[in-house]
C-alpha cells in the first residue's frame, strides 16, 4: 500500500508543471499557431486545385488534337479506298475496252462501227451525239431519254427498290425499273459484275453501287455494257451514258439533243418523237 501511495504522489508531481502551464493560458500549441498551419493547409489545397485545372485544360487540348487526328486518319483513309476504286475502275475499263475493240475490229468492224446514211459524222468516223439521247436498253427492252456525260465513268441507270441477293453462290440484285411515260415498274434481276463506291459531293460518305451488264442500243451502235444501279427519279434522266460507252466510239455536241434518230424498224410504242 506505501508503494502504490509513492507511485501516486510521483505522478502528481510530474502532471504539476503541465496543469500551471494550462491554468496560466500557456498551452503546447497556440491558435496563433493553428491558424497559420490552417492557412498554409488552404493555400497548398489551392495551389494544388490550380494545378489540377491546368492538367485538365491540357487534357482536354490533347482530346481534342487526337479527335482531329483521328478524323484526319479516317479521311484519309476514305480518300485512299476512293481512289483504289477510281484506278480499278480505269483498269477495269481500259481492259473492257481494249477487249471489246479489238473484237470489233477483227470479227465485225463494219456492222458496228459503220454510219449509215443520215448520221452525222467527224472525221475521225466516230459518232457524234448531242447532250441527250434516244437510248433503248434490253432488258427492259424499253426506249428512255438518256443523258451523255463525258464525266462519269460508268454509265448509270435509275432502279428502284434494290436488293441484293445470292444465287448458286454468286452475287445477284432485284431490282425495278421505271417507265419513262407512267412510272409503272419492271422488276428485273441480274448477276453483280462488281461493285464501286461513288463519293458524292453533298456527301461525306461513300456510295457503294453494283454494276450491271445491259444490251443498249444507240443509233446504229448496239453492244452490252456496264451500268451502274442508282435511284435516279430525283433526276430528270433515268440513264446517264459515261465515258465506258462512248469512249472510242462516240463524241458530244453538247449543244445539241437527240441527234442520233433509232432505227425505223426498231421504234417501240413508248418511243416518242
């Protein structure tokens, strides 16, 4: 019991100093003292949110150069598969034409490339046509309004309600096509040759058309081709003949329309004059 009475008097006088120095207002750490750690505390908060802003802004710098980047890549990108298409297109082309040509001129030059009486012709004995043409197309075995332009390089046709399709493994499109006077609708089908893609100028996107083979007949010239399937009706045409036809064969008054007349014996009753 002494030894526990010791122990207590002991402690009692250690704790003596530090409760004077509380009763006299002298604490261990001052307010003074606290509000200058405060201070230093809120003022570290702002620099660091400061700094946090500015990461942010820097991100959002980056953001946005990666989305043009990005944008650009994809531009590219769409601006290369274009031009593939254009280079296999003018390869396609130049081989259907040499192909075609050379056919003409070995097995029958004349019946093809000769004018009859009452054509007009320039020098270098190819056919001169206007802006617009008498074209007949088989099938349908219909005559239409054709509009020639030297610009495209497949010719076209307006079809209506497209639809792709395959049969015996090969690809085929469903598709119908309107008649020049009441709009009523021929429903033909046809093995795909290939398909291109068209960049429109009203369009960022790509076209992806098939390509058809047609008999046509312009004047005196009559062969198959390749047309490509569009909806057309926004147009005032529904066949735009491009340069896979007239190239070797035809030249363009633009100045003129319907120079080359059908054939009498081959007017069909919705070949108006």
């Amino acid at each position: 019991m002494t030894r526990n009475f010791l122990l207590k008097v002991f402690v009692l006088l250690l704790l003596i100093p530090f409760i004077h120095a509380c009763t006299s207002g002298r604490i261990l750490v001052r307010e003074d003292d606290l509000l200058h750690v405060k201070a230093r505390l809120e003022a570290g908060e702002k620099r660091q949110e400061a700094q946090l802003e500015k990461m942010d802004r820097l991100l959002e710098g980056y953001e946005i150069q990666y989305q043009l980047m990005l944008q650009n890549v994809v531009e590219r990108i769409r601006y290369f598969e274009f031009l593939e298409d254009i280079i296999r297109d003018a390869h396609a082309d130049s081989s259907h034409k040499l192909t075609r040509l050379s056919s003409l001129l070995v097995s029958e030059p004349a019946s093809h490339l000769s004018m009859e009486p009452g054509f007009n012709t320039i020098s270098t004995e190819k056919l001169l046509v206007g802006e617009i043409e008498k074209v007949r197309l088989t099938p349908p075995g219909r005559v239409f309004h054709a509009r020639i332009d030297t610009g495209a390089t497949t010719s076209s046709l307006d079809a209506r309600d497209i639809e792709s399709f395959e049969r015996d493994g090969c690809a085929w499109v469903r598709f119908k096509v309107a008649e020049h006077e009441d709009e009523s609708l021929h429903e033909l089908e046809k093995p795909v040759e290939r398909y291109v893609r068209v960049l429109q100028s009203s369009s960022e996107k790509a076209d992806r058309r098939p390509v058809i083979k047609l008999q046509f007949q312009l004047g005196p010239i009559e062969m198959i081709d390749e047309f490509t399937l569009v909806d057309r009706k926004h147009l005032d045409y529904q066949v735009l003949i491009g340069r896979n036809i007239l190239k070797d064969l035809m030249v363009v008054d633009v100045a003129q329309q319907f120079v080359v007349p059908l054939p009498e014996s081959e007017r069909d009753e919705n070949d108006t004059p």
